[in-house]
C-alpha cells in the first residue's frame, strides 16, 4: 500500500513533485490542466521528457491525473456530454505522455427521471474515453447525489460490464462510500463493504481509494470531506480499511480539506494507522 495526495498546484503540474515531497506523499494524484475550466492539457515532447525526469528523481510513486470538475460523462445535455468525452479523452493522451497510470473521472450523473439513460450515456462516454490512450481509465464512484449513475458496488459490476473495456479500474471514495449507505465506520460494515467487491468480481479492478473522512453521518448522501479521524467515519474505521487486503493492494489517497501541512498530518495519521 502507498499512501499520498490530491496534491493542489499553483504553478502547474510542474510544480507537483516539490508539493509531494513536502506532504510526505508516495502516491500522487493531480488535476492535468484547469480543474474549473474546458480548457485540455498540452504538453510539447519537451515539456513531457522533463518532467518525467524530474517525477523520477524525486522517487515518487504511482501517479494520478483527475478529470476536472466540468466533466460529466451522463450530462443529459448533448454538449457538455461531447465537451466531457473530448476533455477526458485528451487528458488520457496526457496521461500517457507524462507517465501518470491513469485518469480518474467520476461516473457521471444524469437528470433525476431517466437513469436508464444517464446509464447508457455513462457507458458510452467511458467505451470512448478509454479508447485513447493505454493508460487506466479509473471510474470514481459517486456519494448518492441526484441522478448520479453509480454510487454502490452493484451498479459500478453493471457499468464495467457494459462497457467491457480491459483499461477500465475502479477507484473507491471512503467519503463517498459511506454517503451513499456503506457502514465504513465500523469493522463489519468495512469487511461488507469489501466482500461486496471481491463477490462482484471488481477486487482486480479497484486501483485506488480516496481516503477522506465525512462530515456528514452515513447515508447522507452529501460529498463533504473531512480530515482522516475527524469525522464520522472515525481512526476505528479507517484502520479497519486500511488491513483490507484488497485496499493494501493500491494506492491510497487523501483528498481531504486544509493546507500543506494536513495532508502531512493526514498521511501520517493513515501510516499509523496502517500499522496500528
């Protein structure tokens, strides 16, 4: 297991690796170009030769782009739903280019009235995204939101059936989890929880978790992050994740609120955790 984070850069991605190391990260996830607009990343042969070299010498582990936050693969609007696939598809290219295992994007939601629907746009904007480069495309489920395509095990089985692509990983967000009705902050609720994945055949597909705590208590349904131990998921739960066999396979991540200096506490806490 490495542990790491959504690390937020000022200057760039360029400027990823320096952050990394003063959060005590391993593993690293990233926005490749702006987390708020439509614009894709661009990287010249140069730029990318760079900072792979520099990704290396720093001896960072595995690393994460995240689609930005306009992506939204089940848009019911034709547009955004097209803007969403190019965006994706272009960062997976980035992906590729720079050396980040995968691109992480989350699994879309539609209008409150047409699941159906929002499914198959899901499915589709996923067969395509994947399609461009080798790179992971790594599926996030969601907290339970209005219209959201996949928030529980079950339906995540369903939509990596559908698409059937082998570049297709799942990342699982603790917050998210426990939002949508999963009981994280207890032992049985965590080995449920996890049982639920291995039983639906995702446990080599689950790449990645989002550890972040929730500030708002189980089935919720709101995506409110909080610091690791403070919140209701709790130390008891997350130590009870973190001896998950399957979640000592990947990389953990926190997303977790705060500057610099609480993603250090954060990791630390989960290091300890880890062993504890």
């Amino acid at each position: 297991m490495i542990i790491g984070s959504h690390v937020r850069t000022k200057g760039g991605i360029f400027s990823a690796p320096e952050i990394a190391l003063e959060e005590t990260a391993e593993a690293v996830q990233v926005f490749a170009s702006n987390a708020r607009q439509w614009r894709h990343p661009a990287y010249s042969d140069e730029q990318a030769e760079e900072f792979r070299a520099t990704w290396k010498e720093a001896r960072l582990g595995p690393l994460f782009f995240h689609a930005p936050y306009v992506v939204n693969i089940a848009s019911p609007v034709k547009e955004f739903q097209d803007k969403s696939v190019e965006l994706a598809r272009a960062t997976m290219g980035a992906a590729e280019q720079l050396g980040a295992a995968g691109l992480v994007v989350h699994a879309g939601a539609g209008g409150p009235d047409e699941p159906e629907r929002a499914f198959e746009r899901a499915a589709q904007s996923l067969a395509s995204a994947a399609e461009a480069s080798d790179a992971w495309l790594i599926v996030e489920l969601m907290a339970g939101t209005m219209g959201s395509v996949a928030t529980t095990i079950p339906e995540a089985a369903r939509l990596f059936e559908a698409v059937d692509h082998p570049q297709l990983r799942l990342c699982l967000d603790t917050c998210h989890l426990f939002a949508g009705g999963y009981a994280l902050d207890t032992p049985a609720g965590v080995d449920a929880c996890f049982e639920e994945v291995a039983d639906h055949g995702l446990d080599d597909r689950l790449v990645l978790i989002h550890a972040n705590d929730a500030k708002f208590e189980r089935g919720s349904r709101r995506d409110r992050h909080e610091n690791i131990g403070k919140g209701f998921i709790g130390l008891d739960g997350f130590r009870a994740i973190l001896h998950t066999p399957a979640v000592q396979r990947c990389a953990v991540v926190v997303e977790t609120p705060g500057r610099r200096e609480n993603h250090r506490e954060d990791i630390e806490t989960l290091r300890e955790l880890a062993v504890a």
